[in-house]
C-alpha cells in the first residue's frame, strides 16, 4: 500500500459572507494567520490519530461549501505527511475546543513536496559514492560547488522498490566559478539521475546515462547597459483608489475577496459588481464569480533521452504554488506605488512561516480606454483607461510564474499569467546550430532540422541546448452570474454561404448553441469558427432582452504535442480539452486530481466530467491554455517575461458601457 496523508478538516470559526450580498464579513486575512495555524497544528498534533513522524506539508481554509449556512463556521484543511503509514487520513477537529471528531482512511496518496524535503534529498545525493564517481568521471571533485536539484519523480517506483515509497529524482549542475550568480543551471552535469527514498532516506539507485563532453565555458556575464534610461514613475498624490478591509476589496464598481492558499496560490472569490457604486451596507452587488484561481500547471518536456522523458512537472500539485510564492517588494516585482498583503503558511515541523508581501495591488495606466472625433463638430472626446492589478509571484526550480488578475472600469477581466526565470539546461557537445546548417545548405527543408540534442531543442550557448517544451495553464472559473443558475452557450461564426439571401457574398452569422452536459461540454478552440463561449443566466435579461452574461475570450494557445497513451495524456487528462464544465463540487478543485504527485494518473477532470446535465445550474469552467516554448538564444541566461492568457467580458451584463461616464 501507498504511503499516508493526514488530512485534518478544523473549524476556524469566522464568517464567509459575500461582501454586499448580505452583510459585510468581519475583517479578516488573505490567509491563516501564525496564531491560527499555531492552533491548529497543536491540535492536530494532539489528536490520537496523528502519527509520531508526522510532516505538516499545508494548513488552509477549506473550499467554502456554498449550500452551507452563510454563518457556518469556516474550515480549515492540514495536510500531514506520514512515512511509516499507507493512504490518506481526513481528521475534523474543532478549533475552539481541540476536538478530534470522525477519521476517515484514502490510501495511495502523495502530497507535495515539502521545503525541507529538497535539502534531505539533496545531501543524501552528495553524500553517496555512486554519485560522487559519476561526477568524478567528468572532472569534477569539489562535490560542495554542485547543485543537486530535486524533482518529483515523475515516473511510477522502479523495480525492487515499494509502491507507493516517497521519491525525488535529483539532478546535478556544476556552480564552480560562474560569472553570473543568477543563474546555477548554466552548467549541466548531463546524464546524471540519483533516484532517492525519502521515506528511509536513502539513495535508491545513480543512473549515468553516459558523459558528455563539457565545455570550459557556458557562463554568462551580465552586459553593461549601453543607454541608462531615466526614471519612470507613478505617482498617487492623494493616494489609490481601492479599499481594502481585511481580505475584501473594493474598486470603483468592483467587489471581491482575496485569498492565499498553500497549494493554489492566489485565490479570488466573490467577484461582484456594485450598482451604483455604493459603498454602504445596502450597495446591491451583482455577482459574477464565486472563486477563480489557477488550478493546475504542467510543463512536459519533449525530449526522449532517458534522463528527460520523464520530466513533466505539475508545479501546483507537486511543489505548491502558495508554498513557492516570493516576497514582493514595491519598487521590485510590483510598481513603487503597490501595496503588498502578507500571507502565512506552515512549515513541515508545524510552525507558521509568513510570507511577508504575498500579494501584490496597484493601479496602473491602461492606455486609451474609448475615443471618438466627431469630423462635423470637430469635436473629440475621450478617456483614459485605468486598471486594478491583483498578481503573485512564485519560484518553482529554474522558472519564475506570476498571475495577475486585471480589472476594468468597463466590466472586464484580464487573466496574465507570465512567465521569466531561467530555461532548464541540456548538456550538449554541439557548439553551433545544426538546424541553421542545414537550412544554409538546403539538406533540411526550409528552416531545416536539427539533429542529435538540437533536434527536440534549441543551441542557446556552446555545449547548452534547451529542450522544447510546454507550460499549460488550468484555471478553474466558478461562475454565478446573478446567481448559480448559469448555463453555457458555445458562439460559433460561420459564412451566411452563397446564394439569393447573400448577393454579395459578404454575410456571415454567429450562432450559439447550448450546452447541456458535462460530456457535451469538452471542448477545444477553433479559429475557422471564431469559437468563444458565453455563460448566461437564462433568468435575468438587460433592458434589450440580452441574457445577462459573461463571455470567455481565449488568447494564445497550443495543442498537446505527446502521442496518445503517454504518461502525459494519461496523468495530465485536462489537456486534450481548452475548456471543460462541470457541475459545481467543492471536491473538484485541481483539474490533474488532489494528489498527481506518484500518482496512477487519469485522476481530475477526464473522471469528473460525466453525463450530468449543465443547464441553469451551478457550474464551473475550467479553461486550459498551453504556452508552447521552443527556445531562443536570446532567452539565456535568463529568459524575457513572457505573458499569455484570456479575457472575460460582459455580454449582456450591461444595457450599456459601464466605462462611459461622467469624468
């Protein structure tokens, strides 16, 4: 059997109620706080259930049930690690008083990585004999200047090893001597693998899939800037325009809440509009999303020599996004004029750790909001637009994940989900592009192929090559357009065809067609068709007779590049759809499952999307989009913030433009 998780459900005690729909909440913080999460961990650690090795890996509010009563107390979820156990225990245990209520057993899980985890797995690495001649075998003898780098295994327990035994895959790089200390990947040690055994803290097994010839130098120094620019500011001289109140916030029309997770990151929740503005207890607000947050990232690397076919991380469900979230200062990662809100998570021993500036918010410039001249008047009127930026940033490894949430004056919202840090290195012994040769030459087509490393990456500095790779995105999207009874159309455009009601055969219509189950649901995007989707309410209409509304634009996106049967498509199912819908459960919160870390896969949405009908209830859009990374030279030693993502619009939610208005 698998080895176990204790999960501990614990009753916090404070109210969850939807700033404007009832009443205002108490004022209380994006996440647990240190004496809260104190609490909880002494009483879990009380309980008779708890194991004598335990490690807490997460302590967070627990999904809010939304059939509960809007005073029911709030709960929170531990998540502890077991090595002496098999499965998953789940504990309710009342805050207030220290009781343990009911325990329920679900073996074969395997939670995240812990922080401390990393360093165990390293030193066991460095300190085993096998390693240290593999490293030996290429020039290297001072073992202290190696990064050993852990990862989640990937792939299931080898031969000879128990399943369900806790693993790492740890991955060596040479630090000697490096010009730019950013970057300690710059230097592969290729072909090195050290299987490690956290459970009995040992080293399983060293793979050497063989020597590659290092080159002396693959380091970088940072350029002199040529031209220093002048500083750039933006000033508040009376201050920002939001309000914060504990975790809710409002701005201009907009009313939310802010959450921080351990594992989730960012949390929004209770997304509304104010009609009218209004700040008082009575301000009516329309609601538009109960929560949305980034459910799950996964990045496969599509290069199939032995030390990297297995690499496909799932950054949320292996390493915690919360858990991985940087610090940030204004001035640095967010403009001088944001302000920063703390979080706290939990340590493995089951002590607070706070995140002092997890989450930034700033208003910034959003460019020419609307503009018209009137060439009979002469006359122009126009706006300038202004945004609220919600954002948080996380180090997972090499790379470097931000999501920020942007909110319009016009009813709109803008998910950026960006990308930076440092492209993950392959030792090669190539030194220039063969791909490139072979287009000059014309023995490759045009733009011609690489062969050996180059051919699944790209030749970033002598002896270097970045393999290719995805990053997908799921985020989960709790939709209540005035209200939980929504359905979803899919808007569809086509040619209106040739004949006598289109002469001129310009015409074309767009059509909606309704989506009634979960199975009916899957779907993928189209271009040909101009494919977006609209969630409605079919039992509110504006003044024109338009069911009130929200509409998913996609941006960027790819298709999954493994072949049917891969472990990819297997345990990251959520990527053969770009939009999945699903009924409304507070148990379906990660579209690859709750615990893709060893996991059997075909676990999260491939298993929940049945047959169950969609049609004016509670649902859910889980929209997946994929940022293809072929490399480029230019992206090394650290790699220019890219940014993809989609957009929600009001169609039907407005008779009119909320933007245009008095100024």
């Amino acid at each position: 059997m698998g080895n176990i998780i204790h999960r501990c459900i614990v009753l916090a005690g404070a109210s969850m109620i939807a700033w404007g729909c009832a009443r205002r909440p108490e004022p209380v913080a994006i996440s647990l706080d240190e004496g809260q999460i104190s609490r909880i961990t002494q009483a879990v650690r009380g309980s008779s259930g708890f194991p004598a090795q335990g490690r807490f890996v997460s302590v967070a509010r627990a999904e809010p049930d939304k059939s509960a009563l809007k005073d029911a107390p709030v709960k929170a979820i531990a998540i502890v690690y077991a090595p002496e156990l098999h499965g998953v225990h789940e504990l309710v245990v009342d805050v207030e008083s220290g009781e343990v209520g009911r325990m329920t057993a679900i073996p074969g899980a395997q939670p995240q990585i812990a922080e401390g985890e990393f360093e165990i797995a390293s030193e066991l690495a460095r300190g085993d004999s096998r390693w240290q001649e593999a490293v030996r075998k290429r020039g290297i003898t001072d073992f202290e200047q190696v990064l050993v780098d852990g990862w989640a295994p990937g792939e299931r327990a080898p031969g000879g090893v128990p399943d369900g035994t806790r693993m790492m895959r740890m991955l060596s790089y040479d630090t000697a001597n490096l010009r730019d200390p950013i970057n300690p990947y710059s230097q592969p040690i290729e072909g090195v693998e050290v299987l490690v055994d956290l459970d009995r803290r040992r080293v399983v097994d060293v793979i050497d899939h063989g020597v590659v010839p290092r080159k002396a130098d693959a380091k970088h120094a940072r350029a002199e800037a040529a031209i220093a620019l002048k500083p750039l500011r933006t000033v508040q001289p009376q201050g920002a325009s939001f309000r914060i109140d504990g975790d809710a916030l409002a701005w201009g029309h907009w009313r939310l809440r802010i959450e921080f997770h351990p594992r989730d990151g960012l949390i929004l929740r209770d997304i509304g509009w104010a009609d009218g503005g209004g700040d008082g207890e009575s301000a009516r607000v329309r609601p538009i999303l109960a929560s949305a947050a980034l459910s799950e990232m996964v990045v496969p690397y599509g290069d199939p020599a032995g030390s990297w076919r297995w690499r496909s991380a799932f950054d949320s469900g292996e390493y915690g996004l919360g858990n991985s979230a940087r610090s940030l200062t204004p001035g640095v990662e967010v403009p001088e004029h944001a302000t920063v809100l703390g979080a706290c998570v939990v340590t493995s021993d089951g002590e607070p750790k706070p995140i002092p500036g997890a989450v930034g918010i700033y208003e910034r410039d959003g460019g020419l909001g609307w503009l018209h001249y009137d060439y009979l008047s002469e006359r122009v009127e126009s706006a300038r637009a202004r945004e609220l930026c919600i954002t948080s940033i996380v180090t997972i490894g090499n790379y470097d994940y931000g999501v920020t949430w942007i909110l319009r004056e016009d009813g709109s919202i803008q998910v950026d989900a960006m990308l930076t840090g440092i492209l993950l290195p392959k030792g090669t012994a190539a030194q220039v592009c063969s791909a490139c040769e072979a287009a000059a030459s014309g023995t490759g087509g045009v733009g011609g192929e690489g062969v050996g490393d180059e051919r699944y990456g790209t030749l970033i500095a002598p002896g270097v090559v970045a393999p290719n790779h995805q990053h997908w995105f799921s985020f989960r999207l709790d939709f209540d357009v005035d209200g939980i009874g929504n359905s979803v159309l899919e808007m569809n455009t086509r040619s209106a065809g040739a004949g006598p009601e289109n002469p001129a055969g310009n015409a074309f219509i767009m059509s909606e067609s309704l989506l009634k189950t979960e199975r009916e649901a899957k779907r993928n995007l189209s271009a040909a068709d101009h494919r977006l989707w609209r969630i409605v309410n079919p039992s509110v209409r504006n003044g024109l007779g338009h069911f009130s509304g929200y509409e998913l634009v996609p941006g960027g996106n790819g298709v999954p590049y493994a072949t049917e049967g891969s472990p990819l498509l297997h345990d990251a199912g959520f990527v053969k759809h770009h939009v999945w819908i699903t009924r409304q459960n507070p148990a379906e919160l990660h579209a690859a499952g709750d615990y893709p870390n060893q996991t059997r896969g075909g676990e999260g949405l491939p298993v929940w999307a049945g047959d169950e009908p969609i049609v004016n209830t509670d649902v859910v859009v889980w929209y997946c989009f994929a940022v293809t990374h072929t490399p480029r030279s230019e992206e090394w030693p650290v790699m220019s913030t890219e940014r993809s993502g989609f957009r929600l619009l009001p169609k039907g939610f407005f008779e009119r433009n909320p933007a245009y208005q008095a100024r």
